[in-house]
C-alpha cells in the first residue's frame, strides 16, 4: 500500500516549469529574430537559475545538492539496481537524475554566460560584449549557438528518462506540480521544508537586481 508525501517545494516546482516555459520562449524569440525579446527572456531565465543555485544551498532538503548528489560509485550502484530489478520510486531526485539536474543548470549558466558577449553583428549585442576583443567575442557567440544543441540533447535524454520511469511506475510529472508523491508504505522520510517566504525574499532581490541592470534598459526597446 502507497501513502502520499511532499516531495517538491513550490519554488522548486516554479523554477522547473518556468525554465521549460522560458526555454521554449528563447527559442521561438531566436528562431524568429526577435533578439530584445531573446534577451528579456534570457535574463528571466538568469533569475531562475542563480536562485536555483542558491536554493540548492539554503532551500528544502529535496531540493539542495547535497540530497541529490552522489557519490559516483552510488549511481553506478543505482544503475545496475536497475537492470536487476526495474525502476523503484526515489524521494526527490535519483541518483542518476541528480547529475542531470547539475548537467542542465552548467549548460545554461554556459549558454547564459556566453550570451552577454554575444552580438548578431548588426544591432543586438551582449551588455559586456564590448569588455572582449570582437574576435572573442564572435567566438563566444559561435559557443552561445552551438550549446544550444547541447542543451536540446540533454533535454530530450531527461524527457526520455521522465517518460520511461513513469511507464514503469515511477510517476515523475505529477509530484513536481503538486508537489506529493505517492510512495510504499516502507518507505520512511523525514523532509524539511524552508519557509516560502525566504524564497519570495530571494527571488525577489535578484529580480530586482537584473530587472534594473539588464532588463529595463532593453525593455524600453519593445
């Protein structure tokens, strides 16, 4: 017999389907040249993933690094669990899946970082592109694309994951939007939950910051 638990805080759960949502936003905003757009979006984005970083510090258990990061020999250990007897429901991120989470923010925070020196050589360029030579500057700009395709990669090997564990029973999709997880009766967890209010305060600083620095100059171009 299962019994519901909370897994996922809300700001965890807002971070992951704002980042998707942003995501697909920064693509259609690149795809149609709409680059102020493309900015605005990508330092929506740089919110999310520097208070992503710094929950993962101070955040709920479920959602710090130190829950989901383990030692290699852990996820190998975890992988042949696998093998032997099939997926079995984890509290929070698994093993495997905590290393895809450390393997998605680096790639953004790539993208993201090469993305302030990048220019399209026309009108739109990076708010530190005049900090590099123009050479690194289109050096960075050639790694800001190409990590795209990087970041689609990892996308669609998590997807592939996400749907695989829950054709085997594992049901990934619903606990991050509600936050509960139905798992054993065995299984005994003892899950703290910082205070929401200390995640509104943070985010809320950030997005001040990069709202004033980098967002406003550029919306007034819209």
């Amino acid at each position: 017999m299962n019994h519901k638990i909370k897994v996922w805080d809300f700001p965890t759960r807002v971070f992951h389907w704002g980042m998707i949502g942003l995501l697909a936003g920064l693509w259609w905003s690149a795809d149609a040249g709409e680059l102020v757009w493309h900015q605005v979006l990508a330092y929506s984005l740089m919110v999310l993933i520097v208070f992503r970083i710094i929950w993962g510090l101070v955040g709920s258990d479920t959602a710090k690094f130190t829950h989901f990061i383990k030692h290699p020999k852990t996820v190998l250990q975890y992988v042949a669990s696998i093998r032997r007897h099939g997926v079995s429901p984890s509290v929070g991120h698994n093993p495997l899946g905590g290393y895809m989470v450390i393997a998605l923010i680096a790639i953004l925070a790539l993208q993201l970082t090469t993305g302030l020196f990048a220019t399209d050589e026309i009108f739109t360029e990076g708010p530190l592109f005049s900090y590099v030579s123009n050479e690194t500057a289109l050096w960075l700009t050639w790694l800001h694309k190409q990590t795209f395709n990087g970041i689609l990669l990892l996308a669609s090997i998590h997807i592939l994951a996400v749907l695989v564990h829950t054709i085997k029973g594992d049901k990934l999709i619903l606990p991050m939007i509600t936050g509960y997880k139905r798992v054993s009766q065995l299984t005994s967890v003892s899950l703290s939950f910082r205070s929401i209010f200390v995640a509104i305060a943070l985010f809320s600083v950030l997005a001040i910051l990069v709202g004033n620095y980098l967002i406003l100059p550029i919306a007034q171009m819209l």
